[in-house]
C-alpha cells in the first residue's frame, strides 16, 4: 500500500473528494436560486438602526448596501444550512433554537401587573417565605477547645459554679468568641453560621433568664443565658412588595409556560417503535 502515501496520489484524491462533496451539493441542492428572500423596509429600516446604534450616524448608500448584503449572505447561508439539516446534528445548534422557542412561547403570553388585592392573597399563602424568623437573644461565655485541651473538664466546672454564685458577673469570663458575650436577636440561619448546624435546635429548648449549659459548638463549650425570644412575626405587604411582585410574576410566567407547552404537545402525534409500553398514557 505504499502507492498511498505518495504525495501526488494524496494530492489527486483530495481534489477528487472535494469535486465529489460539491457535485453531490449542487446536485442535491441545486434548486437553492428556489429559495426565495424577500427584503422589506422593515429590514432596512433595522439594518439602518442598528448601523446608527453603532456608530452614532446614519450609514451611507455604500455602506447600507454593505450591511444588506451581509445581512442576505447570513440568510442564504442559514436556508443552506437548514437544508443540510445541520441544525438536526448539531446539539449545540438545537439547545439554541429550544431555547428561543420557549423563549417565544413565554413572550406569547404577557403577565400582567398584580393587584393589592393579588399581592395580598399570594402573602397569605406564603407566609412562611417572607414572615420574620423567630429569633433569640442571649448572653454566653465560652470556653474554645483549642485553648483549654485537657483542662476544659475543670474550666467548666468552675465557670458554672461562678455564674451560679454570681450571675451577672459574666463578661470578662472564657475565651473571646467572635460574636461577643451578648447576642442579640440570631435567627436559626445566623446561629448556623456563627455556632455550626445544631446549635440553635439545642438553644432554643433552653429555659429563659438562667445560665443553662454548656451547650456544645463546633468551636467549643457555652454556658448560655437566653435573654429574649422573637416569635415569628408575619410580614406587612410594603415590608416586601418587590419580593411579592417578583415572586407572582415568576409564579405566573412558569404557569403561563406549562400551559403553551400544553398547547404545543396537543398539535403532534408521538408513536412508539419497538418501545412496549412507552406509548401508553
């Protein structure tokens, strides 16, 4: 097979191949003059937009005649395309096309601005999602871990029988903590970030207005004094009228767009092939 790789004989069948892609071309799509375009003043009033938005002026005859026929080269190279069906094995290409298709589905149908009356409605079904997370406030002398080693043990002993013989002579007492002695109103998603993931299921079962402990942290050992509990309170609508307003309207548009792909699914027919049961339902 030597013959092969002789570099003439590589050169000629090269050629050879690409006379045979194009003649198969032409052939198979020699009708492309049956394309037809047509070019409307809609089209040359938005290639003049567009040429202005650019450069701050109105093109020139030259230069619009340029953007037109670039304009109709892209058409015809996207009809030939098409035609090759290269949108159909290209995945790129199709996840392009799906997408502006939901994107026309979802433009087809315009969601309107909610009412009070709406907003209102959508607050008291979701009450949880914009109300006030209960909340705690307390009073803490910690003890770290890395700081104390072997003699936490004994650490917590002393600081207990401390804080029950005097409780209000706290601050001062333990290791520093971030935070500080005082804390004043942590919801559970503060609590997680500063403590670590339990601390506050383990806090809030605690009594109030007594020193209670040590309650176990990621970082160390708490003795904790709960000083004041926030129930959860109820959000006012123009404590959260944007939230609100967003939120209907994204709820809307996802309802909006199920039901033109509702719509759409209703006008194909699927059949199953060699699939048991895959057709049914």
């Amino acid at each position: 097979m030597r013959w092969l790789q002789q570099p003439l004989l590589q050169f000629l069948m090269l050629g050879a191949l690409i006379f045979a892609a194009d003649a198969w071309l032409n052939d198979r799509h020699s009708s492309v003059d049956s394309y037809r375009i047509v070019v409307t003043n809609h089209h040359i009033d938005a290639l003049t937009a567009a040429f202005k938005a650019e450069k701050g002026r109105l093109p020139g005859d030259a230069e619009l005649q340029l953007r037109l026929q670039q304009w109709l080269d892209e058409q015809m190279l996207y009809e030939q395309a098409k035609s090759l069906g290269l949108d159909q094995r290209d995945a790129i290409v199709r996840r392009q096309m799906i997408q502006k298709m939901r994107f026309l589905l979802a433009d087809a149908v315009p969601i309107p601005e909610p009412g009070i009356e709406e907003l209102q409605t959508w607050l008291d079904e979701h009450a949880d999602r914009y109300g006030h997370s209960p909340r705690l406030s307390f009073e803490q002398v910690f003890l770290s871990r890395g700081a104390r080693g072997d003699a936490m043990g004994e650490a917590v002993q002393e600081l207990i029988l401390h804080l029950q013989a005097h409780p209000d002579d706290f601050r001062g007492k333990g290791d520093a903590f971030a935070t500080g002695q005082e804390i004043d109103g942590f919801d559970e998603a503060a609590m997680r970030r500063e403590f670590g993931r339990d601390f506050y299921q383990r806090v809030v079962a605690l009594p109030d207005n007594s020193w209670q402990g040590p309650v176990a942290s990621s970082l160390g050992l708490h003795m904790l004094r709960i000083t004041q509990r926030r129930d959860f309170r109820p959000a006012q609508l123009s404590e959260v009228r944007d939230r609100l307003v967003n939120d209907w309207r994204v709820y809307q548009r996802e309802q909006a767009n199920a039901a033109a792909m509702q719509r759409l699914r209703q006008r194909f027919e699927v059949e199953y092939e060699g699939l048991d049961g895959m057709g049914a339902g």
